[in-house]
C-alpha cells in the first residue's frame, strides 16, 4: 500500500499501525514503508495549486468533476494526512517532505475555512468539505461537498478532521497560525453542540455527541426501535482527538486555562459517545462439536440483534446527491479514534 501514488489517503492507511510497530518494535521494514508511503503522497503535490491532491476525480447527481488537466480536488480530510510527511520529512531531514506538509496547511486556511462571526469575539471557523482549483493557475474553481448535507454546510466531521489536522500541524511546525486555525476550528464545534437544540438530548444524553452535519435540517431515524436525531459518532471522536492533541500543545506554551477548556470537552464527547452509542451486545462462543469450529453468537441466541462494531451510530454519508449512503451504522473512523484517544490520555498520564 506504501507504493500507492493514486490516494492521498496514505497517512490514514499506512500510518497507525506501521509508526507504532516501528517505535515499539523497531521493526525497520515499517519504518521503510512510512518513508515510502510519505514520497509517494508527496508525488501528489503540485506546485502551482500549493497544495496536494486529494482526489483524482468526483462523480455524484449534482457535481461531475473527472478532468485531471482541468480540476484539482482537495478535500478537508487531507489535513490529517500530512502527519505522515511531518513524521517521515524529520526523521530523515528531507526538508521537501516538510515544506510539502506546512504549504498544504496553509493554503487550506484560506481555501476551506470560513471565520465565523460571534457574539462573544471568541474566534471561530467552520469549513467547506472540498474545493476544485484550477491545476493551471492554482485558482478556486469551486467549493463543495461529497458527504455533507450541502456545499456550502459545515459538515461535522469534516470539522473534526480539520480540528485534528491542524493541531497536528502545529506540534510539529509551532506555526501560531496553525495554533489559531485548530483553535478556532474546536471553538465553533464546540459552540455547534451547545447551540444543537434540546432535541439533540436523548433521557439525558446526547448533548456532545454531534449531529452528521451542523447545518442540515435534524433527520430522525430508528435506533433501537425509538426515534433518534441523525448522528455522526466518528464525527465526535475524531474531534476529541484533535482537542487532546491541542491540550498538550497548549500547556507546553503554558496556556492552561484553553488546555483545560479543550481537555474537558474532550471527555464530555467520549462520556456522552460511550452513554449513547456504546455497543453493550455480548458475544459468546460456540464449539460445533460435529466441525470441531468455534463461531461466535449473541448471548441471546442467533436471532438477537448484532452489532460488530465498538460505536454504533456513525454517518459515513447521508448527503442526498451520493448513489451509495449509508447511516446509522459502525464505522472504523469512530472505532478506531475511540481507541486513539484512550491511547491519547494514557500517553499524558490522565487515566
């Protein structure tokens, strides 16, 4: 997969397993696919847009975009793919794989964020899911979306990407602007939960665990047999992260108080996440004595509901151009974040 020249997704791929296999393990031939991986997302980059590309082409009911000459897509969620070329760019000094990471972030402050006016001053930016610029002049073409509710709608998890992205960015550059973006980011996520309307609290719960997209109208679905406002739990999880992240980066400059702030919100998500979508089935396992096979059942019989996910209630895309949505569902992004941020706190020594 580190070979792959034709996904920007190579951070999200290659990245979380390989890293830690090679700090934990020193396994070098890991540590030779981050490198690779890293030069080969860097061959995405193209100098003119100042930015990389992040899909070849996009295709749904109301955007047809398929010309590699013409268009250059690039999506919010490629912030978080640049830990890779920070990562790979220091510990082998190739000060291209650097330049290439804090170029891309910084085109992407003015290219998918949109500051957002508050009544308290407190800054605050939302962000447009994806941009098509001109590969021949490097100008914005258009600003749309694939997965949020609409093209100019902030779509929560593409939020929480940038959230992440840019704090990520910023551990590694020290860049205050990148500091600003992944502050105000979390600033208006953060005032998008507490602004949901008192529908979005379910017998008590519910309050942090954010709706698929700030903006679109509240869509109830079934959980469980009730009625339930559309969620998007990888949404939430992938924010706490980014909060964490910008926890410890603020008090190493000694700003407490915002460490704190962000610190606590992100555990109000993980609490709430856990009190609302937590998966409680239970699994047990079975030995077929005629096969000599193990399977595994639910606890109450094969007919009982099963769930194979950690989180329930995520939203890969609900947006109504896209021929393939899904909802209500598990998702890896909401796992494996879930897991990242326990990782996250015991790293800090919080739990």
């Amino acid at each position: 997969m580190s070979a792959r020249k034709d996904t920007h997704d190579l951070g999200f791929i290659v990245q979380p397993a390989l890293r830690r296999d090679w700090e934990l393990f020193g396994n070098k031939k890991s540590l030779d696919a981050l490198i690779t991986a890293a030069d080969s997302l860097a061959s995405r980059y193209d100098e003119r847009v100042q930015a990389i590309r992040s899909w070849d082409g996009f295709s749904n009911a109301h955007h047809h975009i398929t010309s590699m000459d013409d268009d250059f897509l690039v999506i919010i969620d490629s912030l978080c793919n640049l830990d890779l070329l920070f990562y790979a760019g220091s510990y082998t000094r190739n000060a291209r794989l650097l330049s290439i990471a804090s170029t891309h972030a910084t085109t992407l402050l003015t290219s998918h964020l949109r500051k957002e006016k508050m009544v308290n001053n407190e800054t605050c930016y939302s962000t447009y899911h994806g941009v098509n610029f001109s590969p021949q002049t490097g100008n914005v073409k258009r600003k749309l979306t694939a997965q949020g509710y609409s093209d100019s709608s902030t779509w929560a998890r593409g939020q929480a990407w940038a959230i992440l992205g840019y704090a990520q960015t910023f551990s590694w550059t020290k860049q205050p602007e990148f500091l600003d973006a992944a502050k105000g980011l979390a600033n208006y996520f953060i005032y998008r939960l507490e602004s949901a309307p008192k529908i979005v609290e379910e017998d008590g719960r519910g309050r942090y665990v954010p709706l698929w997209d700030f903006d679109a109208p509240i869509t109830y679905t079934t959980i469980n047999g009730a009625s339930a406002p559309l969620r998007d739990v990888s949404a939430g999880m992938v924010a706490a992260n980014g909060m964490v992240v910008l926890y410890g980066q603020l008090l190493g400059i000694g700003d407490h108080d915002s460490a704190k702030r962000y610190l606590d919100y992100a555990m109000a998500i993980a609490k709430d996440t856990v009190a609302l979508a937590y998966n409680r089935g239970e699994m047990r396992l079975i030995l077929d004595e005629e096969s000599s096979k193990i399977r595994a059942e639910a606890c109450g019989g094969v007919t009982e509901r099963r769930f194979d996910a950690i989180l329930e209630r995520s939203t890969a895309n609900f947006n109504e151009n896209h021929a393939d949505r899904d909802w209500d569902h598990g998702l890896v992004y909401a796992d494996y974040y879930f897991l990242e941020l326990g990782n996250r706190l015991l790293s800090l020594g919080l739990v």
